[in-house]
C-alpha cells in the first residue's frame, strides 16, 4: 500500500468544489458559454471549468444561465445547481454559428432580465500535430469556435450587459506559450489572450 508523503495537505472546501456560497454574487445574472462538460469517465474526470463556474457561480447568489453546444450536459449542470437550490437554465448553442450566438444571448438577457457577466469557456483542439499535418477545414473549424466565437458573443451581447458587467475569456497556457502541437489551438488562445 502506497501512503501520501506527509507534506501533503487534504483539499480545503473551496478546492474541492464543496464550499459553500457566501453571497458575493447576490442578484447577478450571469452566462457561462461552454458550462457543460465533456465526460469521459464520471467516476473518475474531474469537473470541469465551465461547471464548475457555473456551479460556483449560483452558490454566490447569481442567476445562471448555462449554455453549451451539448444540451444534455448543460441540463446536468443546471441540474446540479438546482438540485443545491440555485437558480439556472441551459441552453443549446454552437457559438461557431452566428445564428446561434444572436439566439443564445437574446434567450439568456430575456431569462436573466439582463446581463451583469458572460465568461467564454470554449475552445476546441482538432486535427493532427504539428503545421505539416493541419488541415484547412480543421484550422477554420478551430478559429470559428474559439476566436471567432467569443468575438460574436460580445458584439451580441453588449447592448444587454448592464453597466459595469464582466466579459471573462478563458484561454490556454498555449496562449502563452505553444506547446500542444495543434497550431489552430495554440494561434487561437494565443489571439484571445
């Protein structure tokens, strides 16, 4: 049997998701784009950003409106949270799709009654390692979802967001420094960064 070294510590409550809220976001209608999660193993992946915002998010106070290209895994976020007593909805969108970004932010600023925040947590990484093997469609794919997207989100959103709302975009350690081998990711987060 394998013991933990004695230096290290069990995670605090706010590092492992358990925490409760203390109100910081009373009142705060806020959009998390990309607030599902890809699972692999649910027994074993861990929660993902965009969940864990979320989830962070209505145990402040806010009013969350969850968006995700992926329904089901934007309804089990919203099904967390209301399950905690928070207030959230989902709603289907693929922000690489202009219809669907003008779509997703009139039905979130329609179901919040406003916008106080928006945090962009996309961003894909399709295709094969290294320039040599990138192809066009998946450079344009890649682009369209985590630089083109995050750019439509904000032209749309700017006539809801109140005064002195919070835009936040999530990039990569690849924006600053290009690492993975998958150029359209890493130039992607590189620009949004």
């Amino acid at each position: 049997m394998t013991e933990k070294p004695s230096f290290v510590r069990p995670l605090s409550p706010e590092s492992s998701g358990e925490a409760p809220g203390r109100g910081r976001l009373q009142g705060r209608r806020i959009l998390v784009v990309g607030g599902g999660q890809r699972t692999f193993d649910a027994a074993t992946d861990p929660v993902g950003n965009g969940r864990a915002m979320s989830l962070l998010f209505a145990r402040e106070g806010a009013h969350v409106a969850v968006a995700d290209n992926n329904r089901a895994s934007a309804d089990d976020t919203v099904s967390r949270i209301t399950s905690e007593g928070g207030r959230a909805f989902s709603i289907a969108a693929d922000i690489a799709h202009e219809e669907d970004v003008a779509r997703m932010i009139d039905e979130a600023a329609g179901g919040l009654g406003g916008l106080d925040g928006m945090v962009l947590n996309v961003g894909i990484g399709v295709g094969a390692l290294g320039l040599d093997g990138v192809d066009l469609k998946q450079w344009n794919d890649t682009l369209a979802v985590n630089l083109s997207g995050p750019m439509l989100c904000c032209r749309k959103a700017l006539k809801h967001l109140a005064d002195g709302a919070s835009v936040v975009f999530i990039s990569s350690i690849a924006g600053l420094r290009s690492g993975s081998w998958l150029i359209a990711y890493d130039t992607s987060k590189a620009a949004l960064g």
